[in-house]
C-alpha cells in the first residue's frame, strides 16, 4: 500500500496521530511524509502500522506506541503505567529555572519522578545541580535511569524506591519539586481511557485529590534548607486550596496559571 493509502485508513483516528505513527514506523520525519505519498510501504511495515492503527482506536495512547516523547524540546522514553509528560509540567520547570540561582552548588529532591523529564531536565538547564528522586513505581524509577543515561546525566541523578520523603529522611535540599498524583480518586472512572493506560499511582491524588499537598506540606519544613523552595505542579481548580494548605503551615506561597489561564504551579517558601 501506499503512504497516501494508508494515511487514509481509519478515518477515526486523527491525521495528526496517523502521520506521527506512519513517519516513526518509517524512521522519517512527519513532514516527510507528504513528499511520500506514492510511496510502497514494505509489507512488514504496513501489517505494524496497522495492528497500531487499530490500537490507537481502542483508546491506547499515541505515546506508548511510539515509544518516547517530547518534553521540553528533548525526548524521553515512555512506557505504560509511566505518566506521560504533559506540556503543562513544562511551566513547573520554566519556574525553577527563572527562580534559583543556577550559578552555586544546588541539591534538589523529586517526589514521584516518573519519567524523569523534571529532573532530567533541571539537571541538563543546571550544570552545578545535584538530583535526589523518589518514585512508588520501579517501572518509573527504571525508566527515569534510562531516560537520565540517555541525556547523560545518570552521575548527578540519586534515585530510590519509596514513598513521598521516605527515602531522603535526615536530608536538606534548596529545592523540592513534584507533580504528584491530584486527580480525586472518584474521578477514575470519568477519565477518558487513553488516560487510564498512565495507572491509578501515576494519576489519582485521594478522596480529595490533593492529599498529596497536605502530606508534603506536614513535612516539608525538615526537607529545606533555609532559604530552600518548593515547586509543585496542581490541578486547574486546586490554586486556593493547595494556597490553604501550606500557608495554615506557615510557609509563603505563590500559584502561578498556565497558558490556558487556569491554576498550574504552586512556588512556596519558609
Ligand atoms: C503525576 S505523576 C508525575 C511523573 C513525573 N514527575 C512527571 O511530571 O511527568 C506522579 C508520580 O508520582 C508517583 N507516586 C505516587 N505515589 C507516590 C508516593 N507516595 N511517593 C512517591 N511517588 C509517588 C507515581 O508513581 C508517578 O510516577
């Protein structure tokens, strides 16, 4: 069959994803693609891009077909049941960046790495960063060591096994970031399915969603240093409450919003 063809083929799915997956099982360029429509894709190919034509219809996400994804501006390997990197969480990290003074030694702390695009990322932007990162999940953890080797930062990335501050318990950091779990648990079942591929620990937060923000906010003071900050990701509706939670704590707050005006990142301090 030809590219044309085939980028005809379930009309359901859209252009955007056939032409992603079409030039990955290529090897080539999504543009590409459009000097290629005459093109006779080998046979193997064809029988591939089918069997995940017919995936991506029953709802299985475009990312873990191909295997990675984009974020900010680099690639990072994806797996199921790993959450995908949204580009929201790339203004939690446009926050750090614009926040810390990149120019002396930092130590920082993750909860809940995933991937590893945040830390990966922070350590790339920062020479003189050192990353500490937790994760619940070994599959994340196993994929953020990939992800940290393929960038070339596995040196100056810590990872552990554990939950919330578990692991780094005794141990000070200039900053602490995570996006942590926050959707609330009796949303699951309204969640869209390509959505549910990314698991219940990567997405659901507790009854209330933001369970995730009192447990980090009950502790966190014994995590910083002095003039040590926090940068947390929260859900659209989550500003005021999130806000509420740390300062009956006593730490100063700002949230910022995202692009599409809504609540996103949560910056705090002692
Ligand atoms: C919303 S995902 C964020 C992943 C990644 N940091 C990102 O922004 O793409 C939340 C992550 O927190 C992890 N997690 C869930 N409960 C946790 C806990 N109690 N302690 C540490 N990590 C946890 C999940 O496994 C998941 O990888």
């Amino acid at each position: 069959m030809k590219v044309l063809e085939l980028l005809n083929l379930h009309p359901k799915v859209s252009k955007r994803e056939k032409h992603l997956l079409l030039a990955h099982i290529l090897q080539v360029t999504p543009s590409d693609l459009y000097l290629m429509e005459d093109y006779e894709v080998p046979f193997n190919e064809v029988e591939r891009y089918i069997s995940m034509l017919s995936r991506l219809e029953e709802g299985y996400p475009l990312q873990y077909l191909l295997g990675e994804w984009e974020f900010y501006g680099r690639t990072f390997k994806v797996e199921e049941g790993v959450l995908i990197p949204r580009p929201e969480t790339e203004l939690l990290v446009e926050k750090i960046l614009t926040t810390v003074n990149k120019d002396r030694p930092l130590k920082g702390f993750e909860i809940g790495v995933g991937t590893g695009c945040i830390s990966v990322t922070l350590l790339l932007e920062i020479p003189s960063l050192v990353m500490y990162a937790d994760d619940v999940n070994p599959k994340a953890l196993q994929l953020a060591y990939q992800n940290a080797c393929m960038h070339q930062v596995q040196d100056r990335l810590y990872l552990m096994e554990g939950s919330l501050f578990e692991p780094v318990r005794g141990m000070r950091f200039h900053l602490v970031v995570s996006n942590p779990p926050y959707i609330p648990e009796g949303m699951w079942d309204s969640l869209p399915t390509t959505v549910k591929w990314e698991g219940k620990t990567s997405l659901i937060g507790g009854p209330k969603g933001y369970e995730f923000y009192e447990k980090i906010a009950s502790e966190i003071h014994h995590f910083l240093e002095e003039d040590g900050m926090f940068f947390l990701e929260i859900g659209h509706d989550q500003g005021s409450v999130v806000r509420d939670i740390f300062e009956e704590k006593g730490f100063r707050v700002e949230v910022f919003k995202d692009l599409a005006g809504q609540d996103r990142v949560v910056v705090g301090w002692m």
